[in-house]
C-alpha cells in the first residue's frame, strides 16, 4: 500500500508518518514544504526508512503536485494534513491559510482525482463548528460556524472535499478532532509553550479569563483514529474524534503547575484573542460505534509523560524557540510585561 501524507514533519503529521511505517508493506510519500512549522527533526528516525520518501513541495503548487502523483503514481490513499494550524497567526493574516488550506486543499483533491488516487482523508479540526456555551456537544451535523481566519479557512478546505465527492464521486473522509497534546507540538501551541517556558523560568501568558474550554485529546489517540477511518469510515461522511476530555485553561494550568512544581503566580494573564471561542465539545460516538476507536491515553499520566518528554528532549524546543520563532513570540506577547505588573489573581 502507498499513501501519499501531506504535513507529515509538522506536530500531527510526524505522528501519522511513524505510526503508518509500522505497519508491513506500507509506503509513505510524505508532500510537505517545510515552513516554520515542519521540521525534519520530527521524522530523524524515519529518514533512511526505505519506505520513507520526502518530497518539498506546496500543497497550493498545482504543477509541482502533479509531479509528484505522477511520479510515485498510484497511490492508495491520501491523508492531507498540511495546513497553516495556527489561530493567533491567522488572526494577524489570513492569506497565508486560505493559499494553503483552501487552494492547496482544492489542488490536492484534483490532482487525486487525475491520477486516480484511492481514498482521500480530510484531517480537520473541531473549530469549524464554531464555539459551544456552556452546555451540548458538536455532532457531526451541527452547523458549521467558524470565527477565526484559521477555521474558516480549514471549512472552506472540508466544503471542498465534500463537493467531490457528490460531484465526483470522488471517495472522500472528513475527519473533524479536537485539541491535541503530545511530544513534537510545536511550541506555539499553549501545552508545548506553557511546559517549556516553565522550564525557562518564563511566565506562562493566559488569555482573558482563561475560561476557555478545549477537549483534549493525546495525538497518538488521534493518529489511531485517522488510521481506522482509512480503512473502515464510509465514503462522504464526516467522523468528530474526541477524548471526552474537557478541561478549561485554568484547570490545565493548575494540572500544569502542580506537575512542573511551579508557583501560581507562573501564570499571567494577557490580553484576550480577538473572538476567543469559548467552548469546543465533541461528540465522538460515531466513530466510536462505528470504526471501534476508543482514545487510549488517560489525561493526567499522558500529560505527565508528555511533560517529561519536554524535559529529556530540550535540543528540540531550545533549537525551535531560539531560532525564527523568537521574534513571533515577542510580536504576539509584547503586553505581557505590562500586564504582569499589575496584580493577579491565581488560579
Ligand atoms: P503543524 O502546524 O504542526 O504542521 C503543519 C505541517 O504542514 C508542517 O510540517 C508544515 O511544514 C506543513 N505545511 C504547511 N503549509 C504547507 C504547504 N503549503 N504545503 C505543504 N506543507 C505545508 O500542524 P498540526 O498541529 O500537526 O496539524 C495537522 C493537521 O491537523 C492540520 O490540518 C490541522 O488543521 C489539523 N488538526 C490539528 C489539531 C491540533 O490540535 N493541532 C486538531 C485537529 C486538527
Ligand atoms: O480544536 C482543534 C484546534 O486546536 C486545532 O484545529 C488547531 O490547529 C490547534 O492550534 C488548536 O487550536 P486552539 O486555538 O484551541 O489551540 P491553542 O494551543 O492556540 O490554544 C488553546 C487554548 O489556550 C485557547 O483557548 C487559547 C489559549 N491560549 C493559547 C496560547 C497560545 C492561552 O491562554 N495562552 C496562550 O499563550
């Protein structure tokens, strides 16, 4: 079997790419263009695999992507990860999330259907449903709402691939998960940013009230489930994969600080993100009943070992955060020293 993984040195994709290797006969072709969030670190040990090939490419590059099919055609399957992932940097352009995860989307879904590809697995988020209050769940039917350029752009991108498959009959998977925690997130992203700057004795910036919820979920529960939508979800659905595991950030700090030995006092809030969702839930029970995936990580144990993997891998996070990534953080952060001297209040 060959299956074509777009994003795979990104977080979610390094995942998929090793937990796919492991199975016999499976080749990988992994299209990815390495932007500031992939990294070849996160595949070292896959690089001289000899079912492992790396091809730097755009998603939105419509002739670069069709060598690509054309050269390691056919392919069983495609599972397109690659996307701008980020909310805060959406929220400073879009443009670069619409290129990639519309276009690049609408370029993939072609190209599979030119050079015949088998099923096409779109990996999407939660956020395109919008925000919850304080109550109910996302199914798969609830409507879609996006507030921020990144899930609006991530919407667009499942329209896309739900369009070809009416229109075309092209077979097609939406798969729609919730936040996820884990070794080589990169540390933008709050759990990753939290851990490492309280391993840099930095304060940890908390936005609004910090009564946001998320439901987290360990990506190697997720990567699971992706695997068992390709072989067994049915062509033009949608599969909602959570943990059932809603925690607000205050509550996530609290675990965090509690685990890091830190002081409360570590958390500082900020500044608030313009049209914050308050709440994602998912409702994960069709793709529990219907594909038997059930996430297999517990929250705390699978939190701790992700903080130690922070710990015992510092070369990884010390080269990202020292690098390009310094100068988004004091960007994005910049109220933070203000805001710090005024008095707060701890979780
Ligand atoms: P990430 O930001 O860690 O990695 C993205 C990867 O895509 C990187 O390797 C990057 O180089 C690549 N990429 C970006 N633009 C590209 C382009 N134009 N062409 C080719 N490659 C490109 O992302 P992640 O957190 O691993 O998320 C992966 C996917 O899963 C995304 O589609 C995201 O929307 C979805 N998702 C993420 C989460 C989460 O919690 N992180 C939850 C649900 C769904
Ligand atoms: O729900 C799935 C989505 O989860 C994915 O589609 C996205 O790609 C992924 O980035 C993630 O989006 P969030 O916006 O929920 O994740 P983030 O880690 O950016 O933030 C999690 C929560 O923490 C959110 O309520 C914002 C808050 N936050 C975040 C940062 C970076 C803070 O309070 N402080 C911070 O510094």
């Amino acid at each position: 079997m060959r299956v074509l993984v777009t994003g795979g040195l990104g977080f979610i994709g390094s995942h998929l790419v090793r937990r796919l290797l492991a199975e016999p006969d499976l080749e990988v072709v992994n299209l990815d263009a390495l932007t500031y969030a992939g990294n070849l670190a996160n595949l070292a040990d896959c690089a001289s695999d000899a079912h492992y090939r790396w091809e730097r490419v755009s998603v939105a590059d419509r002739a670069a992507v069709r060598t690509v099919f054309a050269r390691y055609q056919p392919f069983d399957a495609v599972m397109h990860l690659a996307a701008e992932s980020h909310v805060d940097r959406s929220i400073q352009s879009g443009l670069p999330f619409v290129e990639t995860n519309v276009m690049g989307t609408a370029v993939l879904l072609e190209a599979a259907r030119e050079y015949r590809a088998g099923r096409f697995v779109q990996v999407s988020t939660d956020e395109v449903y919008g925000s919850l209050g304080s109550s109910g769940r996302f199914s798969e039917s609830s409507p879609l709402n996006p507030n921020s350029p990144y899930s609006a752009s991530k919407a667009g991108g499942d329209l896309l691939a739900l369009a070809a498959y009416r229109t075309y009959g092209q077979d097609v998977v939406v798969t729609r998960c919730s936040n996820n925690y884990g070794p080589y997130q990169f540390p933008e992203k709050l759990i990753p940013l939290w851990v490492t700057n309280g391993m840099e004795d930095k304060p940890w910036p908390l936005y609004g009230d910090g009564a946001q919820v998320r439901d987290w979920i360990h990506v190697a529960d997720h990567v699971e489930g992706l695997w068992r939508v390709l072989q067994h979800g049915r062509s033009g659905e949608i599969y909602n994969l959570g943990a059932r595991n809603e925690r607000s950030n205050r509550e996530v700090a609290a675990t965090l600080l509690a685990m890091m030995g830190l002081l409360p006092s570590t958390l500082v809030p900020v500044a608030d993100r313009p049209g914050h969702d308050r709440r994602y839930a998912i409702d994960p029970s069709k793709a529990e009943s219907e594909l038997g995936w059930r996430p297999q990580h517990n929250w705390e144990p699978a939190l701790a070992e992700t903080v130690a993997w922070y710990r015992t891998h510092e070369e990884w996070w010390r080269a990202i955060k020292s690098g390009a990534y310094r100068e988004y953080y004091r960007e994005q952060y910049r109220t933070l020293a203000t805001v710090r001297a005024e008095p707060q209040e701890n979780p």
